[in-house]
C-alpha cells in the first residue's frame, strides 16, 4: 500500500553545467502531472510524464526541474563584440525614444548577464539521457517515502477494522432480544390502556411478525462482515486499492445506516453512531491511499 503523498529530490551535473530535480505528491482522484520547467526545456514534459507514469496511478503530482549553466568570469569579459553590438542596440533605442544614454558599470554587468543567458545551451535532449537517471531516482525516493507513509496507514487500518468487527459482533448481539423487548414494550403499553391481551392472540402474534420482519438486520450483518474482510484483503494486496477502499467505505455506510434506521433499540443506535464515527475516520485516511 502506498500514500499518495510524498517528496523526493535529486540532483546531477557535470563540471559545466547542473541540475536539481524535486518531486512532491497530494492525494487526487485521478492522475494529474504539472511540471516546472527551465523556459527552452516545455518539449521534456512528455517524457517527464511518461516517466511518472510508471510510478503513479493516482495523485496531484509535481515536478519541478532546475537547469544552471555554470558560468565562467571569462565569458563576459571577452565576448567584447556580443557586448558591443548590445550597447549599440541600446544607444540607438535611446536616441529614437529621446531618452539620453549613459551606460554605467552596473548596464554592462547586466547586459553581460543577459547575453549569457541567452547564449547558454537550451536543447533538453542533448541532456536528457543524462537527467532522466536523476528522475528516477527523485521518483524511487519518493515512492520510497510514499510507501513508508502507506505503512502506517497500514497499521492504523487494521486498528480500526478490528474496532469495526468489535461493533459489529456487538450489533448482533444486542440485535437478538429486540423482538422481545418489543413485544414485552407493546404489551405494556396494551395493558396500560386496559386491554388484557394474550400472546396467543392473533392480533398481537401479527403485530409482532410484522415488526420482526422490519427490524431483521441479518443481511445487514453479513454484508458488514464481508466488507470488512474484503477491506483486509485489500490492506495485504500489492495492487493499489484506493478506490476500492473508498467503495467498499461507501457500502459499509449504506449498511450501517440502514441497521440504525431499522433499529428500535436504544443499545444498537448507540453502537451504529460509534460504527459510523469510526468508518468516517477510516474514509478520511483512505482519501490518501492511491
């Protein structure tokens, strides 16, 4: 089981030139990719990912590429003609806009500084095959983050399945005297009323099945226990089961629901309301299941 949320980070380079790579991750519904790229590097984006692909199924995922030319003191000192041509530029710009031109010190650096940039190798696949093992290794950390998260959410599952089934073996306990407790309730009632009836009387033998009927919760019971067991079966499966955790969450919702709206006994309500507290943690913990 992994967690939809994570970081890796990775970096490479060479005596010219180096790169950083970041990798973080947010729980979605559906797979979304959104990459940071240098401005000339937009075209890796589909090789980029493609290559998160292969690590995820779900999840808003980002990925961030960081790009440096290393720069050396030479270069602006002596691509004297790249900067004349600049200035040139410049001066006539000014005298069309009537603006008078005084270059300083500080116009030359950033002038320099432009040019370099400009000039400095902006072809990603000249880099590509040696940036890609630095993106799968930014991706093995944070899969390796991802599953260390998953884990513990592993652990804290199994916790509260184990809470669940508790609740559930107590439903089907409190379940077994509500029919008693009802005809006992109703034949209070009739006596209060004056009306001593036997409980061979048809009338009180038929209002008794009717109620017996609507208030049977042993489809409900079973449905609840096999949810959970299939829960657990998706805890120790390799695949990613997120959304199948969040369906069968939904099912076991329905199911308590429909026992709380049957029940006519104040124990079982009481235990429905504690089920469902419980389930809602677990739903909000598998938001981040991928």
């Amino acid at each position: 089981m992994k967690s939809m949320t994570g970081f890796g980070r990775a970096t490479t380079g060479a005596a010219d030139w180096d790169a950083s790579i970041d990798i973080s991750s947010v729980n979605r519904k559906g797979l979304e990719i959104s990459c940071a790229l240098p401005r000339d590097w937009q075209g890796a984006e589909l090789q980029i990912s493609r290559k998160v692909k292969e690590f995820f199924t779900r999840g808003k995922v980002y990925v961030g590429v960081k790009f440096n030319i290393k720069k050396t003191s030479q270069s602006a000192i002596f691509d004297i003609e790249s900067l004349k041509s600049a200035m040139q530029k410049i001066k006539s710009g000014c005298e069309a806009l009537g603006v008078e031109f005084k270059p300083t010190i500080e116009t030359l650096l950033e002038v320099s500084r432009e040019l370099q940039e400009e000039s400095a190798p902006s072809d990603w696949k000249e880099y590509w095959d040696k940036i890609e093992p630095s993106l799968t290794e930014a991706l093995n950390s944070i899969n390796s983050m991802r599953e260390t998260e998953g884990e513990s959410l592993k652990a804290d599952f199994e916790s509260r399945l184990n809470l669940l089934k508790n609740f559930v073996s107590q439903i089907r306990e409190n379940s077994k005297n509500t029919v008693l407790l009802y005809r006992d309730a109703l034949l209070a009632r009739l006596k209060t009323l004056g009306l001593e009836l036997d409980l061979t009387d048809e009338r009180v033998l038929k209002e008794i099945s009717i109620f017996a009927d609507k208030c049977d919760i042993c489809e409900e019971i079973t449905r609840l226990e096999s949810h959970i067991s299939q829960f657990f079966t998706c805890l120790s499966s390799s695949e990613n089961n997120g959304r199948k955790m969040d369906f069968i969450c939904q099912e076991m919702g329905r199911e308590i629901n429909t026992i709380a709206s049957k029940a006519n006994n104040l124990a079982l309500s009481k235990i429905a309301i504690e089920f469902k507290n419980e389930l809602e943690r677990i739903r909000e913990q598998v938001q981040n299941v991928e």
